[in-house]
C-alpha cells in the first residue's frame, strides 16, 4: 500500500473530504464516484469502486447491479429480498 502522508482532521459530524487532487488522481467525480470502506486490523481501507451504483436493498457494488424505474439499483439479491417481501405482503392474514 502506497502512503502519500497527508494528514486530514474529521469535520464536526466525523466527515472527511477529499483533496481534490486527490480525487482528480483516482477519478472522484464527487456523487457520481463511490467508495468502498472496510477495515483491516487498525487500518480504514477506502477503495475507488467502478462506475457501478450500489443496490438499494444490499448496498453491494457490482457491474451486474441494474437500474429500474425511478433510478432504483438493484443486485441479483436485493431483487430476491424484494420479490419475497412484496409477496408476503399480498399473502392474505388467516
């Protein structure tokens, strides 16, 4: 892993902003571009992801995500997670 040794205080909510050659270098264009964050032991690791939305249901980034009407983004599972719960909802109550 490459260190650029730039230090960056959180903002008063916990936020942090990217410089913006920063984002010029990896190609954040602002709402557009997503990050993918984890951990890895005392480390937060922010990866660049493609140009792929996340779902709305899973939150999981992929390049087989399709988008519905109304710009809604799903994956393979969330259409899964949906399509039970819209059925449960017609399923009538005993």
């Amino acid at each position: 892993m490459k260190k650029i040794g730039l230090i960056k205080g959180l903002g008063k909510f916990g936020r942090i902003t990217f410089p913006s050659e920063l984002r010029r270098t990896l190609g954040i264009k602002g709402s557009e571009s997503y990050v993918e964050m984890s951990i890895e032991n005392e480390a937060i690791i922010i990866e660049k992801c493609g140009e792929s939305k996340p779902c709305a249901i899973t939150g999981k980034v992929s390049d087989k995500n399709k988008v519905y009407i109304g710009n809604i983004v799903l994956s393979s599972e969330g259409e899964k997670i949906l399509l039970q719960q819209l059925i449960d909802i017609e399923k009538p109550i005993e």
